[in-house]
C-alpha cells in the first residue's frame, strides 16, 4: 500500500483490512480483547501502520475523559422539524455525559465555514442531515465517528446510517389518494440535490404507475412558500388536462400551493386535494388543515445520538428505518365533478 497525500481516516483501515469502523476503533483502542480475534487485531495495526493512520485528538480525549461533545449538523433552520431532531439528540446525549452542539450549514446544502478552530480537538463525533453532508468536509468531520441521518444507506459517509422511513410515508399518501379516486397528480418537488427527496419522487412515480390511467407531472420548487406558489401556478395553467391533487414534498411547499390554487379561484379540497410531509405545525395554522406525513424529530434524533454512541462504544448500532404515519385531515377529497 502507499500512503496517501491527504490523511487517512479511520474508513481507510477499515476497507484496507477488510474490517468494520467499529473494529478499528476497538483495536486502536486497545479495547478489542474478547471482541476482536488477535488475527484480525493484527490485520488492522497492520493496515494503520501502512497507511500511516493516527488516531484523531477526539478520539484520544474520549478515552481520557477529556471532551463529550457532538457536532449535529443541519440544513439552515427553516422549520422547527430540525429543532425536535435536536431536543431528541441532546435528551440522550444528557443520559450518557455528553452536550450537542447545534451546527446549521448556513447555505443549506453546500460546504460549510470550519465553526472551531480544530473541530477534532473540540469534537467527539458527528451527526450530520444528508443536506447538509457537503459541510463535513470543511469541519473535517469526515474524520471523526459520524453519524449520517436521512442518507442513502448504499453511499453513506457514516460509521452508521439512520433513517425515517420516507418511502412508505409517500406509499400511504399514494394510497390514500388512489382510494379516493385520484388519477392526475402534480408531485411539488423539493428542488435540493438530496437522497431523501429522490426518495419521494421515486416512490411516487412507481405507485402510480401500477395504477392503469395515471399520470404524475412534476414541478420543481425550492423549499419556500413563495417558490412553491411560483411552480404550482405555472404547472397548474400549462396547457393539458389539469391534475386533480398536489403532492408536495413537505408542507412548507404545500402552504405555497394552497396560496397559488387561491389566486387560481380554485378551492381545497373541492377542486383540488394536497397533501405534505413533516406535519409540521404550519399543517393544522392553514385551512383547511393539510392531510400529511409525520415524521417523529425528536425519536429521529434519539436514534442519532444512539447510534453515535454505539459506533463510539464499538457496538452495532439499533437498525430498521423509523415508522411515520399518514394524519388525514381536511385537504384531501374525491376529485371534484369538475375534473
């Protein structure tokens, strides 16, 4: 093996002996007696040697008892969903020594401006949103134990991966408006190059095309209420048979539709159904009150800061993506006569 001209990480050991994260941590460590044969003990030295690898400041201070302290990065705070994905880290984080810090990545989705001078001299690990993901780079968090949330498991950066359960979450709307009778949808998408997002819009367009008769037009929004208005009223005077829902891909984008189908004369759920994802509180201030997903924030930061834990502890992180739930309300009917 020849060294490479950046630092290696813990990532590279791992793949270099054939090994997990957790198994490297555990033999640099040296807490791997019991847990990791002396083959593969010695594969992993090995590799570290190789490499030229040395354990990062964060690591060392966690076993010293010198730093418990995460990073917990996000999309910048546009909704209170991040808020409650921070309560639920930091009440485990509390249990077991350890404070958060909250980091918004302050364009949302691009690299983000170091916030410490040394965040692996300040950090024990990282817990990081898919949209905010291109940030680690700039806090080196890339090279500490990380944790991503709401990322492809097959590409994930991360030691581990938690996720909602977003796919059955679009299943459930899908199904509740083909049950009423739903054939012409607009799918509102976010426009942020995201997993998640490509999540919804796959989902979508797969059941409804086990329907015979459907049709799904999509537009493209940023996740604002005056760019949701913009793209609704523009897909919905473009020439061709008008769709009779709009699925938006979270309920920020939904508040705007409802806003473009007002100026179009064009009344919820009479002429037109939309439903969202999140269940934020904006879902019950409009009215009539969105039909939408809820997602729990707060479970989904528990399972975060869980999984952190155990990829510093050496463990198998909890699996299983976490359920959401269909909250019929209001803004969901049988398409109107005049469809």
């Amino acid at each position: 093996m020849s060294r490479s001209s950046t630092r290696p990480t813990s990532r590279d050991v791992a793949r270099a002996a054939g090994v997990s994260q957790a198994a490297v941590s555990l033999v640099l460590g040296d807490k791997w007696r019991g847990r990791v044969s002396e083959t593969t003990a010695g594969r992993v030295r090995e590799a570290a040697r190789e490499l030229g690898y040395r354990p990062n400041l964060a690591a060392r201070n966690l076993r010293l008892g010198r730093t418990r302290t995460v990073l917990l990065v996000v999309p910048a705070l546009t909704t209170e969903f991040f808020a409650g994905v921070y309560t639920g880290a930091a009440r485990v984080a509390a249990e077991h020594g350890f404070g958060v810090v909250l980091y918004p990545s302050p364009e949302g989705i691009g690299p983000a401006r170091d916030p410490f001078a040394s965040a692996q001299a300040a950090l024990d690990g990282v817990i990081a949103s898919s949209m905010a993901a291109d940030a680690l780079t700039a806090i080196r968090g890339d090279q500490l134990p990380l944790v991503m949330l709401d990322s492809d498991p097959a590409g994930s950066l991360g030691a581990a991966t938690v996720n909602l359960d977003i796919a059955d979450g679009v299943r459930q709307v899908a199904a509740h408006l083909l049950g009423l009778g739903h054939r012409r949808v607009l799918h509102l998408a976010a426009d942020v190059p995201s997993w998640t997002f490509e999540v919804r819009a796959r989902e979508l367009a797969a059941c409804l095309a086990a329907v015979p008769g459907t049709e799904v037009r999509t537009a493209r929004a940023p996740i604002s209420i005056e760019g949701a208005l913009a793209a609704t009223e523009a897909a919905l005077t473009a020439l061709g048979p008008r769709p009779t829902a709009v699925v938006c891909d979270d309920d920020k984008l939904a508040a705007g539709a409802y806003k473009a189908l007002r100026r179009l004369g064009l009344r919820v759920p009479d002429d037109m159904s939309v439903t969202g994802l999140d269940d934020l509180a904006l879902a019950t201030a409009i009215d009539p009150e969105l039909t939408t997903v809820r997602l729990d924030a707060e479970l989904f930061g528990e399972r975060g800061m869980r999984a952190l834990l155990a990829v510093l502890e050496g463990r198998e992180p909890e699996g299983g993506d976490i359920p959401v739930e269909l909250v019929v309300r209001g803004s969901t009917a049988p398409p109107g006569a005049s469809a």
